[in-house]
C-alpha cells in the first residue's frame, strides 16, 4: 500500500500532465467505443436474423423500399410452398433512403401478423388502442426516446401523421428503431395506387427448412409472373440493404485500432518523460534497497494506471450517452443500433489495461537499468 501512495503522489505531483495524459486517453477511448458499438450492432443483427430463419421477397432489379412494388395476394401463393409456417405483406415507408443516423422507418402490417412475427413488449399503451384504430401506430422505445414522443401524441413525418397507440421494448436493439402501423393505413397514404401491392413479404420458415431451396422455388414460381421477385435470407437482405455502410462500419474498425494506438503512444510518452525528470529520484531508491525490478515495477505500474483511468473514464462516459441516446444508422429502411454492450465495455477496459502495460515496459526498462552514480552526480 506504501508504494500505491507513492505512485498516487508521484502522479498528483505533475497533476497537469496527468489529467492532460488522462483525458487523452479517454477521448481515444471513447471514441474506440463508439465505433465498437456500430459493430455490435452489425454483428447482433446479423446473428438474430440468421438464426430466425426467415427470408424476404422484394421486387426484382428494385433497391430503396419507394420503388418495390409485389402483388398483395403472392402472400396467398407462396404460403403453399413446403417448408413455409407464415407469409407477413409489409408496406415500407422511410423519410431517407440514404445512410442516415435518423431515419424514420414505418412497417405497415396487418395487426393479427404482427402478433406472431414479431417478439416485443409493450411499456406504455396497449394493443387494443392499436388493433382497433386504422391511423394508430405502436413505436419502438428507441425512436420515442430520440424524438421525445408518447403516447397519445400524434407524430408527423412528411405528408405521413399517426397516432401514437403504444410504445414498445424489444430484446433486439434494432427492432426498437421502427414504427409498426396498419397495412392498409400505409396503402393509402397517396390515395389506392398502391393498393393491392406492399414493398416485401416476410417469408418466415418452419425449422429445418432450407432457406436456399425455399428462395429458389419462389424466385422460379414469379420469373414469367406480372412482378419478378429476388428472394434472400432476411440478413442477406439486410446486409444488401446497408451495402456501402457496412463496408464503411467495416473499415471504422481500423479507425478503432488507430484510436488504441493513440492511447498507446501517448501514454508511454508522458511516462518516458516522467521517468526523465525523476531519474534520481530512482537512483536515490536503488541506494535505499529497491531492486532493480522493483523500480521497473514502479514506473510500470505508473504508466498502467494512467491508462487504465483514461479507459474508466472514457469507456463509462460512451456507455452512458450511447445508452441515453438510444442512436441508430439507417438505409434503405435497415436500422442498425449502436448498442453499449457489457462486452463492448469489457474490451475497452482490457484494451486499456494491455495498452498502459505495453506503454510502460520502455520506459520502466529504462528506469531500472540506469546507472546509480552519474544519476547521483546531478544531485
């Protein structure tokens, strides 16, 4: 505990060079959090959709949701496909096609599909209000939390005005960044030309069933039909969808890296620098008794500790506004949430302790290996 209060002493000693050591780490963190918790959320709705089993049928050769248009009743056919427990018409409407990080996404489905295909709760409103009224909508937390909506209010997007009937929690981050109203209510929306057609169907499957043959015979059934259909597993879709923002997530993974590098050269330079300006200081301890490896211990534990109270400090501070925030990025009506994980904390701690025991080993070699008596002679 001695030395603990000698480093403690030591680090408040040059107070402004720690905290200045310290909030640059913990920006670097903060920012490697950041980045981290897109890619959670790439990597959640990834898995969820792969292990559901589902597949959507979109209009063939067609990209954003306002341009795929499918005939209602293929519903009706495709339901007789072996292997097929249900069939969801959907009707997409999204304020921005583009990358966004606040798209609005509305599903219009009809209220008795919407039971079973989808898992959620609700914490405010109820079912009733929403399956009984044509113009209610049940929202997810995350979209109320961002623009401060609820229920009973009438939210507005464009030429599109809903009735707020519940607000729910899903355990999929993602799914609580949409907004569920009836089928028919976003049919008419321009009058009956869209009528009779939706943007997609959700095809969802029985288990065992190959999702590939499934895609296969549905595309082959509609290839001389009125609406050619592509067909994909629902986190192939997904992932279509998103196209050049899953790259670019990608490729902020090595921005994640750069930000650790940071925190990595930053620290061992104020630590190389503290161990030249108390370099007879250290000298002084040799005299007293300290090995060698104990004053290597010192300085490493030093350099540790400043890393690791950037990491707390950042990595905290991320965790909280990403989970205040409750941020998104969307395109061509896929969200993807930013989702503050226990594990996505636990990296950053663990990338901070590495980083302060790598930024200090130099500097604490050097330390412990330099010569007792031209140290003494500057005394």
């Amino acid at each position: 505990m001695k030395l603990v209060g000698y480093i403690l002493k030591t680090l408040w000693g040059h107070r402004a060079r720690t905290m200045l050591t310290v909030a640059g780490s913990a920006v670097a963190l903060f920012v490697f959090c950041f980045i981290q918790s897109i890619q959670e959320g790439m990597n959640d709705l990834k898995q969820r959709q792969e292990a559901r089993g589902s597949l959507i049928v979109f209009q063939a050769n067609k990209f954003c949701p306002a341009t795929s248009h499918l005939p209602q009743d293929y519903d009706q056919q495709i339901s007789k496909f072996a292997g097929v427990k249900d069939v969801v018409p959907i009707q997409v409407f999204t304020n921005n096609c583009r990358a966004s990080l606040d798209v609005v996404v509305f599903y219009g489905v009809p209220p008795n599909k919407l039971r079973t295909a989808r898992d959620f709760q609700f914490i405010s409103g109820n079912w009733t209000e929403f399956e009984t009224h044509q113009d209610a909508a049940i929202i997810g937390q995350a979209v109320a939390s961002r623009r401060g909506i609820n229920v009973g209010d009438k939210f507005s997007i464009g030429d599109l005005s809903v009735n707020v009937a519940g607000i729910y929690q899903s355990d999929n981050p993602a799914e609580e960044n949409y907004i569920y109203s009836h089928l028919e209510f976003l049919q008419r929306r321009q009058g009956v030309n869209l009528v009779g057609t939706v943007t997609q169907l959700e095809v969802i499957l029985q288990p065992g069933t190959d999702p590939i043959s499934v895609s296969d015979a549905i595309d082959e059934r509609f290839r001389g039909g009125p609406v050619e259909t592509n067909t994909r597993a629902k986190g192939v879709f997904q992932a279509k969808s998103l196209g050049d923002l899953s790259q670019l997530i990608e490729m902020a993974h090595y921005l994640g890296l750069a930000c650790v590098g940071l925190v990595l050269a930053l620290v061992a330079t104020t630590t190389l620098m503290s161990v030249e300006d108390r370099i007879q200081e250290h000298a002084v301890l040799r005299t007293l008794g300290f090995s060698g490896f104990k004053v290597f211990g010192l300085v490493l534990a030093e350099s540790t500790l400043l890393s690791l109270a950037g990491g707390l400090v950042g990595v905290g501070t991320a965790l909280i506004i990403l989970k205040l925030s409750s941020l998104s990025v969307g395109a061509e009506a896929v969200t993807v949430a930013f989702i503050p994980s226990l594990h996505l904390a636990w990296v950053g701690i663990l990338l901070a302790l590495g980083t302060g025991i790598c930024a200090g080993i130099v500097p604490a070699c050097y330390a412990s290996r330099a010569e007792i008596v031209p140290a003494l002679r500057h005394i």
